[in-house]
C-alpha cells in the first residue's frame, strides 16, 4: 500500500470513526492545489507591478510635459511684459502723440461751467 492509501485508510475506518486531518496531512494531500495558487498569486503580483511601474511612466511623462507647458507660458508672459513696458515707455508715447497728429497745445482756454472744467486747445 502508498502511504496516500494507508493515510486514507486510517481516516476513513470501517467502524465509522473519522478522524481529523492535521495540516500537514492536508498539505501533504493539496500539494498541487498549493502550487497552483502560489503561481496564481506570483502571477498576480507581477501584473500588479507592471501596471504600477507602468502608471508611474505615464504620469512621469504627463509631469513633464506640463513642466515644459509651464516653462513655455512663463517665457510668453515674460515677452507680454516687455512689451507692455515698451508700448508705455515715453519714447513710445511721444511717438504715438506725432502718429495721431496731436499737437501741443499753447496756452490752454478753461470753460466754466457747473461741471468740473475742461482745457480747449487753440
């Protein structure tokens, strides 16, 4: 007799005792049922951790393309800047005042009125 056949003979008797199995006996039974969930369980393991490593590239690579977004915008903002000091610079508004055709007015006239007062050129 195997000893499979002696453990199963011991377990069920013809008197109709059952006895316990001890957790070594069960294992000793389920060996292959055991190594079928330990690879299950590696098995999920490694695609949790490919899907994890995974996800950490894409938002590494989501970070920085923000990062350059950022940098981009800053540069453009730096630019919108300049240009606003330079479109108020008195250089600029001397020049804008010739475009326009104003002139410089001589001696201002003042209106009275119940308003405040406004200047008139002449």
């Amino acid at each position: 007799m195997s000893p499979t056949s002696i453990s199963q003979a011991t377990l069920s008797s013809p008197t109709g005792i059952v006895r316990k199995q001890t957790v070594v006996q069960w294992i000793d039974n389920h060996t292959s049922l055991l190594n079928i969930a330990t690879l299950a369980l590696v098995g999920v393991l490694c695609v949790s951790y490919i899907l994890q490593v995974t996800g950490t590239v894409a938002k590494g690579y989501e970070l920085r393309d923000l990062e350059v977004q950022i940098h981009d915008l800053t540069l453009e903002n730096q630019q919108m800047e300049v240009a606003v000091r330079q479109s108020q610079s008195l250089d600029h508004v001397a020049d804008s005042v010739s475009m326009l055709g104003l002139v410089r007015s001589e001696q201002p006239t003042y209106v009275e009125s119940g308003e405040p007062s406004y200047a008139l050129a002449q």
